[in-house]
C-alpha cells in the first residue's frame, strides 16, 4: 500500500441517510425555500430570484436562481455534493457574514420534491444536472446525473437567460397545499 489515496477511504452517504438527515430539518415548504435562497445569499450573489406556480398546488412549481459566479464541475463535487460541509470555517465565508451553518441546506432541494433539476454557469462553462430520488433504493449512494440543458423546461427563462453567470434549482411536483 505505498499508493497515498489507499491510505484513505472516505465516508458516502447513503440515500437512507440522506432522508433521516433531512427528514425533520424542515417544518414545511416554505422554510426549504428560504433555505435554498439562503443558499444564494451564502453563494455571495447580488440578487436571488423566486418563483412559484401554485395553479396546481399539489404538484407546484418552483424556481430558484441566483446571478452569482455559478459552480465549476470541482464546486459541484468539493462543495455541494458534500453534505454537512461547514462553509463558515472556509475561505467562502463572505465576511463572517455566511447565513447557512450545517452544510446541509441542498437536503432543501430533496425535502421538496423526489426530482429536482441543477442548473449552474459560470465564466467558463454551463452544465445542467438532476437528481431524481425515485430511482434510489434505500442503501444506493445517490448521485447528480448530467443531462442536456435543452431537457429542463424553465419557467422564467427570459430572466435566468439574462444572469449571464448563476445557479438555479428548478423542483417539480412541489406539494404546497
């Protein structure tokens, strides 16, 4: 074993996990909405953007968007895939000012809806991820899926087309009754 990364095996969190963690953060929907916006405020972007669709109040839509810097395919696996990270001991802290404290805020997303939609650009790139817990058995470790960004249909794509860097969440299926 002279190989350094045999030296270390890290923890995965099972999607069973996952649900016991995020089963009681959130008292209803809308403290899992605040939670994501909260999210990019922490991101350090200068405006955050709602949208709710409630024609349907069982099967809602909601949209949540940022016109921050956006995350790289490193910000994605480093920083939001790791669940409990604590983003105010690390250089992301925007002047002690960080509003999130336990690094879960992304088990929002889930508390939501079993499928959501990742949307992120940055200077560089443009990526568009899912995850979508009905396929996930209680031991899987769950996993963002990349797929083409001509398969989300976003609601106010005017506004997200003119952010010419950010992050959006898109969720489905949101029961707010």
């Amino acid at each position: 074993m002279n190989n350094v990364a045999e030296q270390k095996i890290p923890f995965n969190f099972t999607y069973y996990a996952m649900k016991l963690l995020g089963k009681n953060l959130y008292s209803n929907p809308w403290t899992a909405i605040s939670e994501i916006v909260a999210n990019g405020i922490d991101s350090g972007a200068p405006n955050v953007y709602v949208l709710v669709d409630m024609r349907n109040k069982a099967h809602s839509i909601v949209e949540i968007f940022d016109d921050g810097s956006g995350m790289s395919y490193d910000d994605l696996c480093n920083k939001y895939t790791l669940i409990g990270r604590n983003k105010r001991e690390t250089l992301d802290n925007i002047e002690g000012k960080t509003l999130g404290r336990k690094g879960i805020g992304k088990l929002a997303a889930l508390y939501l809806s079993p499928q959501y939609y990742l949307t992120t650009k940055t200077k560089n790139e443009k990526s568009c991820w899912t995850v979508n817990t009905t396929l996930f058995s209680d031991n899987d470790v769950p996993t963002m899926n990349k797929i083409a960004g001509e398969e989300l249909f976003v609601i106010a794509k005017d506004k997200w087309d003119s952010c010419s860097t950010g992050t959006m969440i898109h969720l489905s299926n949101v029961n707010l009754t």
